[in-house]
C-alpha cells in the first residue's frame, strides 16, 4: 500500500489538477477545486500546454444547456440556490442535472442552518425531509445507472448525511472509480474509513490521488507516522511547495504531540500563505497548550482582522478567552463558530471542554455528543464524555467512554489511568491495576500511573510490589525531575514502614530520613524512626504491622476520595489539550 | 324528451296560422342558449295556442323546471295528470319534488305511477310519447328514461338515508343504460360497493347488448379505471389501445389516486399539480390533491388553495374540506371540526370530511367521539374499509384488541388484499403475543407492497418492517430481524425507535459492542427514551464487565524490581515549607537488597 509512488509523473498530476480544478468549478464545487489549484500552484515549476485543457470541452448535450447552466450557475455564485435548481429542472445532460440536484441540495442546507435554534441539542427530525426526498430521486436514477461520478458524490454525501454509512461508503467507492480526480469524494470517504483494514480492503482505483488520500485517512486514524512517510516522500518526489501537505505535516505532528515541529511547521505554512485561516484553529491549540499566549493573542487578532466571521477565526478567538480563564466568552465563540457550521468538529470537542470548565456538565456532554456525532474518532470527546460521567458518578459510563477514547489512541497513557481509575471506582481492582501498568509502560505523560499502581498493590497487601512499584515511582520521578510530595512522601513513608517491617532496617532509616524531608507525615515518621531505633536496640525484629496497616488503609482510601472529587477539573489535567511531555 | 323531438317533424301543425312547429323550435333554441326566460314565454303561449297539447305542456313544465319553478311545474304536471299517462312527465315531475328536497312526495309520484302502470292508462294519442309498453320494451329511449327514473329513485333513496334501496335502483339504473354514469358515480364515489361487488356488477353490465363491438372495451376500461383503486397497490398502465387518452385529465387523476394509494405522495403531487395547472378547479382532483397536501405537510399552498376554494364555491363541501384540512394540518382541532362540520353538512354523504372529522379527535386522544365519526362514515361508505379500519385502531388504541381485532376482519371482508389492514391484523397478533400469526400476516402485506414496488419500497412502510424485525426478534429470528430493521433504516433513515430495536437485537445476540452502538444513536436522537436509557445502562454494564480492561494489556503484571537505590539526588524535593533541617539524607545511598520479589 504505501507506496507505488511511481505514479506520480509530474506532468499527468499537474494536468489532472488542471482538469480537475476545472471540472469542480463547473460544478461549483468550491471546496475541491480549491483544493486542486492548491496543488496546481505548487506545480508551477511543471510546464504544461494550457492550450487544449483550458478550452472548452463541451458535450453536445451541454451546449444545448449551455445557457441554462451559465444562467444557474451565476445564480448559485449569488447563493440564490432556490432560483439556480428552478432553471436547472429540465436539464438532461450529467452536468446539468447535477447542478441541479446539488442546487437543491445547497438549498435546503442553508435553510436548515438558517432556520437552527440557537441552542445546542439534537437535530430536528422534520428537517432531513429534503434529504430523504433526494434520497429517493437519486436511488432511483441510481438503479438506473444513470449518475455520473459527480452525482454519485451527492448521492454518497445524501446517504452520509442520513446515517446509511455502509451505503455511502459504496457510492463513494463507485463514484471514485467513475470520477478519481473529485478530491471531495475522498475527504468524505476518508470520513468513514474505522481502521486500516478497512482502508486495504475498498476496492479503490489506483490514481495519485491516492496516496494524498491514504496519508489523510492515516492522519484521521491517528497513525500520524505513516502519514507523515508518505508526506516526506511526496516532498522528495518534487511537491514541496504544498500549502496542504505543509498543513498536513503540521496537523500530524500535533497529533504526535510533537509540539515544537508542529509551531515549526504552522509557522512556516503561515509564512507562505498569510492570509490562510484553514486549520490556523490546531496550530492556537498548539499555542494554547504551550500557553504562548503573546503568539496566541496575536494569532488571534489577525485571524479577527482577515475574516471575523469564520469558524476558525471563532475558534482561535474562543482558545484565546479560555487561555485568559475567560470561558462564558469562549463557550460565545465556540458557540457563533458552530452557528457557521454545525458539523464543524473541533468547535464542538472545545466547547465540551469549556462547559467543564464552567462546571456545566449536561452541556459539556451534549457538546461531546455532538462532537462524536461529526465524526466518531475524536478520542477527546469521548475522553471528555467520560470525564463527564465520572463527575455524575455512572461509572460503568464513564468506563465505556474511556475505553472508547483508549481504543482511538491506544498509546495514549492518560486514557489508561482514566480508566483505571474508574476500574479503581468500580472495585475492579485487578483490572485496574492492569490498567496502570500498561499505562506507565507505554510511557506515562503525567507521572501518576506508577503510583496509583503502588496503592493499588498496597491496598491490595501486596507488599512486595507495591514497594516495587514505590521503589519504581521514586526512581521515575527521581529520573523525570517530575514532583508530587504527597505522593513521593507517600512512597517513602511505606517503603520505610516495609523495610521495617522486613527487618532491613537501614534501608527503613534512609527511607524515613527521606520521608521526613516532607512536612505532611513528619509525625508518624517520627514514629518510625523511633520504632527503627527500637529495633535497632532491641535486635529483634518485632511484628508492629498491625498499626502501618491501619495507617496505609487510611491514607488510601483518603487518595481515592480525593480522586473521587473532580480533581480532573483542573484546567491543565482536564483539558487533552496536551500539555507537555 | 327526445322522443318527442323525435317525432314532431311527422307534422307540421298551423294554429290561428301561427306555425307551432317553429314555434316549438324557437323554445328549443332559447333553451339550447340558457334563455329560459323566453323559452318560458313562448312554450306558455304554445300550450295556449295547442290547446294543451302533452307535448307542449311537456316543454312548459321544464322550462318552469330551469327557471327554478319547482312547484309550478309539479302543479302543472300534475294537474292535467300527466304525471300519470307520461313516463316523462312523471320524471320530470318527481325530479321537481327531488330539487325541493321533498323526497317523499318525489317517491310518492313515482310510486303512484309504477302501480298503475302506464301503458294501460295510455290515451295513444297523436303522440308517440304514450306507447304501449310492448313497443316500450323496444325502444331504447324510454328504456333510457326508465333508467333515469332509477337514478332519480336512488337519488331520492340516498337523501332519505335507505341506502340499501339506493343502491338497487343505481345499479338497475346501470343495467337498464350502461352509459349512465351518474349512475355508477353514485355507486363507486359513494363508496356503496365493495370491492369484489363492484367487480360483479361490471360483470353483470349488459355492454355487449347495449352498446357497439368497438365500445364494450373501450366502456370497460374506462369503468375499471374508476373502481376501487386503494384496497391493494395494483399496476397501472393505460393498454395500448387507448394510449390516445393518456391526456385525459380524468384518467390522469385516476392514475395519481392509486400513486396516492401506494404512498407515493410525491408523484401523486407532481401529477395533481400538473392537473390543477391545465384545469385549476377539477372538481375530480382537488380532493386527492387537499389530501396529499396534507401528506406532504404543505400548509402553506394547502392554505391559499382553501381560500381560493372558499371564496369560488362557498357551496361546494370540497372547498370547507380544504380549510378543514389545513386546520388539521397545522394541528387547531376546534376550528378543523368547524370547517368539516360545515362540509358535511352541505352534503351528509361526503365521506372524507367525515373521515378528517374522525381524524381531529383521534389527534386529541378522544378515542370515544373519533369513534363516532368513523361510526358515521362506516354507513355512509359502504363499500369502503376505511373507517371500519379507523374503528379498529382506535379500539386497539383503548386497549381492547378483541373489539379491535373483529372490525379489522370486518376491514379485511371488505378489502382482502390490503396491506394496511393484514398489517394492524398482524400488530394486533402481535400485541396477543401470537408471532408466529403476526409473521404471517405481516409477512402477508410485505409481499403485497412489494408485488407492485420492488426496487424502491416508500417510506410509508417502515413501521411494517420494523413491526416484522420485532416478531422476529420474539420468534428469536436475530439475523431476520436485523435485517427488516435495517431495511427499514433505508426507508426511514434516523428512526430513534428502530435503532434502539437494533440495539436490542444485537443485545440478545449478545453482541454487546454494537448495542451499545445503536442505543447511544438511539438516544442521541430521542433523549428522554426511557427504554433505551435502561438498556443502555445494562448493556454497557455487561460490555465492561467482559470486555478486557484495555487494548492489549498484559494478563498478568510483571513487578517492578524492588531492589531500588533510593536515589536521593532528588534532593531538589525540597520539602514544601523549604524546612528539610532534618538530618542531611543526601548520604544515605545504599543498596538495598531484597529478595527478589515475583
């Protein structure tokens, strides 16, 4: 799969842009022939004869059309869509007809987005009356293999957009083998696509745009270091210029948490593309978990001053607010970005977490909800959801959502805790003691997991690994310079009372020396350390655990009420908006 | 009355030399034109000038008659007792006592008539409208009056609530002329036949007899057009032999009501407004249209559309059906019952109204007076299942499913071949927890829906199949059921209801994962799902008790070495307070052996 990258024979990629750039644009596919002449201008080194392409090529059929089509579409450029389908309702050939239904399509679109009520909540179910009409229409003409690949789109986006994935998926599939040069077909398959096998296994034509393709799906999947092999080759093969493959390395390595690459890289598309507001929305969360907030906050003016009214300017603007504490504001603009499109995913997942902040729970889940109902991969809303349920104290709930966010990121060590945590909660004290450690061996972020597991162990009595586990923690934290001093106190207080009870007592008296460097226990360290003298001159090893039990069980159980309590709430812990490393 | 025109040109008759053949011939004319005025005139003078003559007091009489004389014809009628010797003068005698709305006196001069029968009676004067009833036999004319007089007697029989009699002297009327359509209007609009009834009679027409070779299939297909058109979804094709009528707004209208039937409302539409473009006030196709406006929940056209009605034909009851209808669309019972009150009672018999009337207080949960008014409509329709179909809801809706259950076998006597009615027949097995009955008959309508529309099924069907995905989940059917539900999904995309049976079904399959899945769409859709929320709650309980706890952990957790150095190089913990005057521990670094722990 990664790679027959001989196809990309720069002189057929450039035509292919051209021509695909100009078929969207007939379409009045904006997005898409964008997205085409993006990469065209990246080609510029690449000569090409722009004679035979730019001129015309019309059916006979459209030349016929040829006014009604001009006539439409001028009126869809003035996004009077309603007038545009009218003058369209006759016309036979694919293109018009096309246009047509697309026109409808748009129509009733921004009807629904006009006629939203301001508060958040589920759709209303009256308004895909438009879409099950279209439904029927295109079904119909479909099992008469009358679409063209630009219809199949529509038809594949309709299906989308009524939940019937798998029949989507397959008119996407249809449509991109009719019509490979349709980048928004890909994006919107790329949607759909779960996992890798599922990508091996579509029946897919075999175009450059492929690759593009498969690296976005790897993107969306999270396998961020595939995508980025294929950008880096591409890079090689002569497309360097690409502001998109520019965003996408940079998207990827946010993903990667690899902050400082990714500031690099936004930087750097920044400078190519001043004006550009796509995905300038990650690059203020990168600015954000940074807490670089002079950047952010220039970031933020200038979005304002190229286009106040864009969901990433709204979104830029709403992390600025949050970074300054100010969140009613930021829920404000995450709220207008959303008012501009509904199914914008990011806007949502930082609203859920701006709700939490606020400590509206009901509202922080319905954004999450929303989030996930946009796109199912968003491991940070369902992190958020669980999150959520935690704080409502369900926490079989709260075990399914974590369990979800840790399935889309399954390295991800802070999804780990949290559900061993909630394991933790539910008694489910093996469980969650695997939880742990998986978490602290694929590479713990926050420094926690260790130690949960240590009083998970010594809740448990296992005496023995739990002082491995302290032992283990001391060292990590000792190597990672990372503080916690109720934690490291914990842990050499019971490394103490182990020792001790071992009859090691020197190592009991360094431990407790330890121990007394932190204000919390100094009593009870001072208890032990008169009882190592004890025993010190008593030479004989005395059973004292009875007491240390007591002492361990209370102290536990007082971390797992303080835990209980929504420490997560906590702007930094709460937030995945990755802090770093 | 032709059969006096008929005979009048044998001779020409000078009265005072005023030439009365002319004359009459002038009264004619002023009548062709809608003078009645003068024709009144003239034929009262003709009368002076014959003397009386049958034939001329006759024409008198209906000039009376057009210029809304009733009585005054009546009276003249019968005053020279005409309305005893002449089979038209009783006609048209008792059509006068008929627009008064005196229908007994109607039946009384028909009655009278029929016992002494005419032929006896008859002075055989100059006149051939007084033959004897042998020659009667033969002529077709008055074979054709005699049917009008059945028409007018069944006319007569409906306004007086006899409609058994009604529907005798139509289809006699029928019989004894197979042109009269009026006749058989009365008979199939009036919803008095069933459907298999309705069948025999047009098998029992005399078209060969009473009509030419090249008419009888030309008459039979236009008749058939008209019969029952909702009790099974049928085909429709016009056969190739009058594909010269496909414009026909008629038949056009007769091809959207069985679109309209098999709940393709959209192409109904699009051929109802098509219609009420050429020709806006079809009085055939406006109901039908009234009807899928409001399928199609287009009040705002359903609204102008009333109003245009009410300010042209404030009589007609279609015109307060309309307002009635777009009452009921946008959900205000009290003034819907107004307007359809008002619709019935210009005509009593106008079912549909009766229908939407039903309708209003089902909306409202008054399940007692909806009863009532489809009680109405049951006698008034005859022929028609419906509202007998609408009893049985609502008894099934009150929880009585045995009362229920008798009037949907009675719906189903009638239409056999309804897929709506086989399907309540298989909710209401289902409701007795008979599934392997409920399958049968849901199974049944599934075949008979899809008889007629293979590829693309209409929306209007997916509770069937979710009804069929729920017998089948009872029958423990998992892979069947699942696979009506997602049928279903296709026809009714985002149904909170039918992803929470998917939910459920995966549930029972055991496929924890994907129930979880479909109740949280389910409930992200419908919130307040009290169903789903419970199911939720259990299943995700179930799914994390057997699922592992994460992505590839190990089974068992190796241990940590103990053997640690404490490594005290952390002496940057400072200890909070910056306090650390305790011993220096910096030294303490030791090795600390353990027994290795497994």
């Amino acid at each position: 799969m990664m790679a027959d990258f001989s196809i990309w024979n720069l002189l057929q990629v450039k035509t292919d842009l051209i021509t695909a750039h100009r078929e969207c644009s007939q379409r009045r596919l904006i997005n898409s022939a964008k997205w085409a002449a993006e990469l065209s201008y990246s080609l510029r080194h690449v000569k090409v004869d722009l004679q035979p392409l730019a001129s015309f090529q019309e059916g006979e059929v459209d030349i016929q059309e040829y006014d009604r089509i001009i006539l439409a579409t001028s009126y869809f450029d003035l996004k009077e869509y309603d007038r545009a389908a009218f003058f369209l309702q006759d016309c036979k050939s694919p293109k018009g007809y096309f246009l047509y239904m697309y026109s409808i399509y748009i129509a009733e679109e921004k009807r629904k987005v006009d006629n939203a009520s301001d508060s958040i909540g589920p759709p209303d179910k009256m308004e895909n009356e438009h879409l099950k009409s279209l439904r029927i229409k295109l079904s119909k003409k479909h099992a008469a293999r009358e679409l063209d690949g630009f219809c199949l789109y529509l038809y594949g986006v309709v299906l989308k957009k009524l939940d019937l994935v798998k029949d989507a998926m397959d008119i996407f599939v249809e449509a991109l083998n009719k019509e490979p040069l349709h980048w928004g077909t890909w994006q919107e398959l790329a949607t759909l696509i779960t996992d890798r096998e599922m990508l091996l296994s579509l029946p897919l034509p075999s175009h450059w745009m492929k690759q593009l393709f498969i690296a976005q799906v790897y993107i969306e999947l999270q396998l961020n270091e595939d995508a980025l092999q294929i950008f880096h080759n591409l890079e090689k093969k002569g497309i360097a210029n690409s502001t998109y493959i520019l965003s996408q390395i940079a998207v990827a390595y946010h993903n990667m948490r690899d902050v400082d690459r990714a500031v690099t890289a936004f930087t750097e598309l920044q400078k190519m593309d001043p004006c550009r507001l796509e995905n300038m929305d990650i690059y203020s969360n990168l600015l954000y978990i940074k807490e670089m907030r002079p950047e952010l906050a220039h970031l933020a003016h200038k979005c304002c001053a190229i286009d106040k009214y864009r969901v990433e300017t709204c979104c830029v603007i709403g992390n600025y607010y949050s970074l300054r504490s100010q969140h009613e504001k930021a829920v404000l603009y995450f709220q207008r970005s959303l008012k501009l499109n509904p199914h914008y995913l990011a806007a949502w997942t930082l609203m859920g977490h701006e709700f939490m902040e606020l400590k509206n729970t009901s509202a922080a889940i319905q954004a999450y909800r929303q989030a996930i109902e946009v796109n199912r991969r968003d491991y940070r809303a369902w992190y958020g959801l669980g999150q959520t349920y935690e704080i409502l104290k369900m926490p079989y709930y709260c075990l399914y959502y974590y369990r979800m966010a840790q399935q889309l990121r399954p390295n991800d060590s802070r999804m780990i805790v949290a559900l061993g945590e909630a394991f933790e909660k539910l008694d489910k004290l093996q469980e969650a003691k695997k939880c742990f450690w998986k978490a602290q061996s694929v590479g713990d972020v926050e420094g926690t997991a260790l130690i949960k597991l240590a009083k998970l162990h010594e809740r448990l009595h296992e005496d023995k690994l739990a002082a491995g586990a302290y032992s283990e923690f001391i060292n990590q934290a000792n190597i990672q310079g990372t503080f916690s001093y109720e934690d490291q106190s914990q842990a050499y207080k019971y490394l103490a009372n182990f020792y001790l009870k071992n009859g090691q007592l020197d190592e009991a008296y360094e431990a407790a020396q330890k121990c007394a460097e932190y204000t919390e226990n100094r009593e009870e360290v001072k208890a032990i350390l008169r009882q190592i003298q004890q025993e010190r001159t008593a030479s004989v090893p005395q059973k004292r655990d009875l007491r240390i039990d007591d002492s361990c069980g209370s102290i536990t159980t007082d971390q797992v009420d303080q835990d209980h309590t929504p420490i997560r709430l906590s702007p930094v812990s709460c937030n995945l908006r990755f802090n770093t490393p | 009355m032709n059969s006096m025109a008929g005979e009048r040109e044998r001779e020409t008759e000078i009265m005072h030399g005023i030439n009365l053949v002319r004359l009459r011939e002038r009264v004619r004319t002023y009548i062709d034109k809608h003078h009645y005025e003068s024709a009144l005139f003239w034929a009262d003078k003709l009368v002076s000038l014959s003397d009386g003559a049958v034939e001329d007091v006759y024409w008198y009489a209906q000039t009376l008659y057009l210029t809304h004389q009733y009585h005054r014809a009546s009276h003249l009628i019968r005053s020279k007792n005409l309305d005893k010797t002449q089979l038209s003068c009783r006609f048209l005698a008792a059509k006068c006592h008929y627009e008064c709305k005196e229908w007994q006196e109607a039946l009384n001069i028909l009655d009278l008539v029929e016992n002494n029968t005419v032929s006896q009676l008859a002075p055989s004067n100059s006149f051939s409208v007084t033959r004897s009833v042998n020659e009667l036999e033969k002529d077709p004319h008055t074979k054709e009056l005699e049917s009008s007089i059945n028409l007018l007697r069944g006319k007569v029989y409906e306004a007086m609530d006899n409609r058994n009699l009604a529907m005798e002297c139509f289809r006699e009327a029928l019989r004894q002329d197979v042109y009269c359509f009026e006749a058989f209007d009365f008979l199939v609009n009036h919803h008095m036949l069933s459907a298999q009834e309705e069948q025999e009679l047009i098998q029992s027409l005399h078209f060969t007899t009473q009509c030419p070779k090249e008419e009888v299939e030309f008459l039979k297909y236009l008749y058939n057009s008209r019969l029952k058109k909702y009790d099974k979804p049928k085909d429709f094709h016009i056969p190739s032999p009058f594909s010269c009528l496909s414009g026909n707004l008629d038949l056009v209208v007769n091809l959207a009501e069985r679109h309209y039937y098999n709940c393709d409302f959209r192409e109904c539409f699009n051929i109802t407004s098509r219609v009420l473009e050429k020709d806006p006030y079809n009085s055939l196709c406006l109901p039908l249209h009234i009807a899928v406006l409001v399928e199609l929940k287009r009040s705002n056209a359903l609204f102008y559309l009333a109003h245009k009605l009410v300010d042209m034909y404030p009589d007609k009851p279609v015109s307060w059906f309309a307002v009635g209808c777009y009452y009921l669309l946008i959900k205000k019972n009290d003034p819907t019952r107004r307007y359809l009150s008002k619709a019935t009672t210009l005509d009593r018999l106008y079912g549909p109204a009766w229908l939407a009337f039903g309708h209003s207080f089902a909306e409202e949960n008054e399940h007692d007076q909806a009863m009532a008014a489809y009680f109405t409509a049951s006698q008034l329709m005859k022929g028609c299942h419906l509202p007998v179909l609408y009893i049985g809801l609502e008894y099934g809706l009150t929880n009585n499913p045995k009362l229920a259950e008798r009037f949907f076998t009675q719906a189903l006597s009638i239409a056999p071949e309804d897929p709506f009615v086989l399907h309540e027949m298989g909710v209401i097995a289902f409701t007795n927890q008979e599934w392997v009955q409920a399958e049968h008959y849901f199974k049944d309508a599934l075949a008979k829906v899809q008889a007629f529309s293979k590829e693309v099924m209409v929306e209007k069907w997916e509770p069937l199949l979710n009804n069929l995905g729920h017998t089948c989940r009872k029958l423990k059917k998992y892979e069947e059921a699942l696979e009506y539900h997602q049928q279903s999904l296709v026809l009714e995309p985002q149904n909170p209801s039918t992803y929470s049976a998917i939910g459920f079904v995966h549930a029972l399959m055991g496929d924890n994962v994907k129930a979880v899945d479909y109740f949280h769409k389910a409930l992200s859709i419908r919130r307040d799902d009290a169903f789903s929320t419970t199911m939720l709650g259990n299943v995700i309980e179930a799914l994390m008790t057997e699922l592992s706890p994460c992505k590839d952990e190990p089974d068992t957790i190796p241990a940590f070495p103990i053997a640690t150095k404490i490594d005290t190089s952390s002496s940057a913990t400072e200890s909070q307070n910056g306090s650390s005057s305790l011993e220096d521990a910096s030294d303490i670094i030791k090795e600390v052996e353990m027994e290795g722990a497994d």
